[in-house]
C-alpha cells in the first residue's frame, strides 16, 4: 500500500482519492463481516481494503459536500449485501422481492446517518442497519390485521405443537389436545387459529433454507418428485374452471385436498409444510379460483377427452 | 344426549368468523381433529358465501346438533334456485361449491322447507386410532 493510500484513507477530508478503484465484490462484504480480515487471503484483504477506501471517498463525497450520485453509487454498490442478508429470511413468509426493498431502506439510512469520524467500516455499520429494517417489517407487516402479541405467540406455538404431534399421533390432533400441548384453553387456541388467517403465507418460491441458493429456486423445485401428479392431474377434467390459472403449488396441494383426498395433514406432511400453512394454501387458491372465474358455481364445462369443450 | 344450539347472525362476511369460532367449540367438544374443524370451517364459510352472492338475506340461521358422534350443521331460510342448484348438482371436473361441500363434510343434504330450502352439513367423529 502506497503512503499517499495510506494518507487518503485516514483522511476524512482527503476528496482526492480516485474514484478507480476496484467496485466490492458482492458477495465480499458480508464474507469481511463473518469472517474477518486476520484470516482472508492477502487478495482479498487488499481487494477489501479498496473497497473501504472507495466506501470513504463515496461517503464523503456525499456527506461533506451533497453528492448524491455518491449516495445513489453506494447504495447500488450494497444492494448485493441486502440481498444476500434478506435471502437469510425469504423462508419466513414474506417474499424476497419485499425483503430486499425493506432492506434497502435500512441501508439507505446507514448511508444517510453514517458518521465518518467513527471510522468504521460501512458494512459493519449497514449490516445490523439492514437487518433490523428487515425485522421491523416481519414484526409490523407479517400479520395482514393487528393481531394481539399473545395470539400471535400462541399461534407460532400451535405450528410447532402440530407439527410435534401429528408424527406422534399419527393423524391430525384434536383441539382439546393441542390445546393441552401448547398450555392453552380450547377458546384460546380456536382464536388463535382463527387469527392465523391474518399471517401471510410463506411463499414457496423462497429459498427453503432461506441462506443460500438461486434468488428463483423455491421449495417449490424441491418437490420435483411429484411433477408425474401435475402431468396426470391435467389429464383429467380438472383445469376446467380457471384451475390452470393456479401455480403449480396451488394446483398441487387443490388436487391433493379435493382430487385425492387427503387430508390438510397428510398434504401438510407431504409437501413439507405445516398444516396451518395448508390450510391457508387452500382457502387462498380457493379464492384466487373465485376471483379468476368470478363465480366457482359458474364454471366452464368440462374438458371432454379429446381436450375440448 | 343431542344437544342444539341455534346461531343467527346478520348476513354478512364479517359474521363468519364468529360462525367459526361457535363451530370450532362445538367441534371441540365433540373432539374433531384439526383436519376436520378446518374443513367445517371452510364448507360452512363456502356455503353461506355463495348463498350471500346468490340472494338477499338479513341474517343467517345455523341449527347446529351435537351427539356422541356427530355435530349436524344446518343453515336454512334460502330460497335461491340457483342456490340449491350449486349444492344440489352432480359434482364435476371442476371445484364447485358441490364438490367442495361433499368432500370437505361427510354428508351433504338439501332438505325442503315450507317455500325453500335448508342446507345439512354434517361431520362425523373418526375415533383416534388406540
């Protein structure tokens, strides 16, 4: 590193760094928050060090004299850390889409409230910036109505009570015995369901690890085994009345319910999520069915086998 | 002992969740598993859906029977042909409100009364396998 470096990157007035240097790797800036510097390779530690020096000129640029293409640079130049923090939550009902925009407000206001005499890096300072955004949306906007704390409490115990006790009983609990699982009152846990219908859906076009993966690779790919039930399920009558309007998912967990007959659990058990989960599946395909052909008693007839109708 | 519970409430959407929450306690009682509250929930929400797109009424009436086995859900007062043509037909290819009721309850029975119609939906207890 040379001295005149060394001197522009102390210097929080020093505006004559060239703005030539290397643009940050996307995916580096989280690698320097998990890992730290001590043990990076020295190419990436330089390449990280120029990226730091980049960040500086960038914010000062900004904050000492108003430059907001310097804003707007950072702001692209991090979205890939808001991304890749907010694929860490896509598993938990919310879109990815949604969570990079929330995100992406957390890190504009760390942009916006950095304090360069603090001299810290700007990924140590977005990060948790970042991630608080993403929590504060799940905390305020998961639940569609405003749902009482203890319901919604109640409510994720129920999910994890069902999911513990169907594999147990072997069939779906009653609610009395989920009432007595979860330390509720039946009336507790029939509000509790009734309120779940306010949680939005986990999208199953997020990653299911929700940490790792392609952006459009959802639980969704994961279920490929049972491709051969959509190729048959289309062989029958079934697409009659906007069915194929559904995704795949939709028409997969409908058919299950009302075709094969199983029930919310084993469909639950089945495709990987909880019954709660199924049972919201259902009721939104449902309506998206309502809501295509205006009027599910209105339907158009039946395919005849040769595919017309 | 048979036990009945009349239920009337303006017809409107958001009186379904209070027809929930009556049917979840007496589904309850009747120790139905999770599978089958939800699909009463859903069979009743359907029905009196398509019967408020299908005529005019002020109130929904419930008459609901509950046995050792069995809770009986019946929802009376229609009039609607067209009503009693979604519930009353031949399921088809496509989910109708027919073939939804009939798969989501055990059984499914149109019975007169005096002018019109009542609608019965019954679910049956599974005992839980030992």
């Amino acid at each position: 590193m040379s001295s005149r470096e060394d001197r522009s990157a102390n210097d929080p007035l020093d505006l004559k760094t060239p703005p030539g240097v290397p643009a940050q790797d996307p995916g580096e800036a989280e690698d320097a928050q998990a890992g730290g510097s001590g043990s990076a390779p020295a190419g990436r530690r330089r390449g990280r060090a120029d990226a730091d020096r980049r960040d500086q000129y960038l914010l000062r640029r900004y904050h000492l004299h108003g430059d907001r293409k310097a804003r707007d640079e950072l702001i692209t130049m991090y979205l890939p850390l808001v991304r890749s923090l907010a694929r860490r939550y896509a598993s938990r009902g919310e879109q990815f889409d949604d969570l990079v925009q929330v995100g992406s407000i957390g890190l504009i206001k760390a942009i916006d409230r950095f304090d360069l005499s603090r001299g810290v890096e700007l990924t140590t300072y977005a990060t948790p910036n970042i991630v608080g955004e993403i929590k504060r949306y799940f905390r305020d906007k998961g639940w569609s109505v405003r749902v009482p704390r203890g319901l919604q409490e109640l409510n994720i115990r129920l999910n994890k009570v069902i999911d513990e006790l169907v594999p147990k009983l072997q069939r779906a609990p009653t609610i009395n015995e989920l009432a007595e699982a979860a330390n509720a009152t039946p009336e507790q846990v029939l509000e509790a369901l009734e309120t779940s219908q306010a949680y939005n859906s986990i999208s199953l076009q997020a990653s299911p690890d929700g940490q790792s993966g392609e952006e459009d690779a959802g639980l969704i790919d994961y279920l490929g085994g049972e491709e051969e039930a959509y190729d048959t399920m289309e062989d029958r009558t079934t697409l009659a009345g906007g069915f194929a309007k559904l995704d795949k998912r939709e028409r997969y967990i409908l058919h299950l319910r009302f075709f094969e007959g199983l029930t919310q659990s084993q469909i639950a058990e089945r495709v990987g999520i909880s019954q709660m989960h199924v049972s919201r599946l259902i009721r939104r395909s449902l309506e998206k069915l309502r809501e295509e052909i205006g009027d599910l008693d209105n339907p158009l007839p039946p395919r005849s086998p040769d595919g017309e109708r | 002992m048979t036990e009945r519970i009349t239920l009337e409430v303006p017809a409107s959407l958001s009186a379904l969740p209070t027809v929930r929450l009556v049917l979840g306690g007496l589904g309850a009682r009747l120790d139905l598993s999770l599978d089958d509250v939800d699909d009463l929930f859903l069979a009743t929400d359907r029905l009196l859906e398509a019967a408020l797109g299908a005529e005019d009424l002020t109130d929904f009436r419930l008459v609901c029977l509950v046995d050792e086995s069995s809770l009986r859900i019946t929802a009376g007062g229609f009039r609607s042909q067209r009503l009693r043509d979604q519930v009353a037909d031949t399921p088809g290819g496509c989910i109708d409100l027919c073939l939804l009721l009939r798969r989501l309850a055990d059984e499914v029975v149109v019975e007169e009364d005096g002018d019109g119609f009542r609608v019965v939906i019954v679910k049956h207890r599974t005992k839980p396998a030992p």
